[in-house]
C-alpha cells in the first residue's frame, strides 16, 4: 500500500480516502478521470477466486446442502472483505499501470529513451 514510483508514501489516507498524490514524491495517483475503472476488474478477479475458493470449500465441507445456499453463504461471508478487496485492487492495478505506461521520468519496461 505504498507509492508505485517511492515505495515509501502511503496511497491510502485512511480506510477509505485515497491520497491525491504521494506524500513523499508527489506523484499523482490518479493519472485521468475514470483511471480506476481498470481496478474494477481487477477486484472482480478477485472477487471470482474468493467467491470460487468459499463455494469450493462449502461443497466440500457440507456436500448435503444445496450449491444456492453454499453460494448465498459465501456471498455472505464475503461482503465484509469488500472494501479491503477494493483497496487492494486499486493499488495492485497502480502498480501494473505504471509498470507497463510509465510516465516521462519512471523506470519501467517499456519507458521511451531520454530525449537529449
């Protein structure tokens, strides 16, 4: 949960407020409007292998019970992990972005050469 470019300043100001920028280097979270979609579905992805392991498990665990009532459990057992799923997503997604689009300035593997 630290600075895609420092590695040292929090991306998170609390639970749930995002900092606009680093506190530490200055970079800008938040390279456009709508940059975060892309975290949705990194959080659906995450959601899918929570939600497939807890299913997984309750049929496992309770092979008796019907599958609707194992999901519905799950589901229920997962809301409250929502907001660290979302939390996690948006920087996991921070971090991929800026690896693969590096601004002028970041290291990353495709980052243009240094104009003269």
């Amino acid at each position: 949960m630290r600075c895609p470019r420092c590695k040292r300043g929090p991306i998170y100001e609390s639970a749930f407020v995002l900092h606009r920028s680093c506190p530490v280097c200055g970079l800008v979270y938040e390279r456009e409007p709508g940059y975060f979609v892309g975290a949705l579905y990194v959080g659906y992805t995450f959601g899918i292998f929570i939600l497939g392991a807890l299913t997984l498990l309750g049929s496992f665990i309770l092979p008796e019970v019907d599958l609707g009532w194992i999901v519905l459990g799950a589901v229920v057992v997962f809301v409250p992990f929502v907001p660290a799923t979302t939390r996690y997503a948006r920087v996991l997604w921070m971090y991929v972005d800026r690896t693969i689009w590096p601004q002028s300035g970041e290291s990353g593997p495709s980052a243009p050469p240094p104009i003269p």
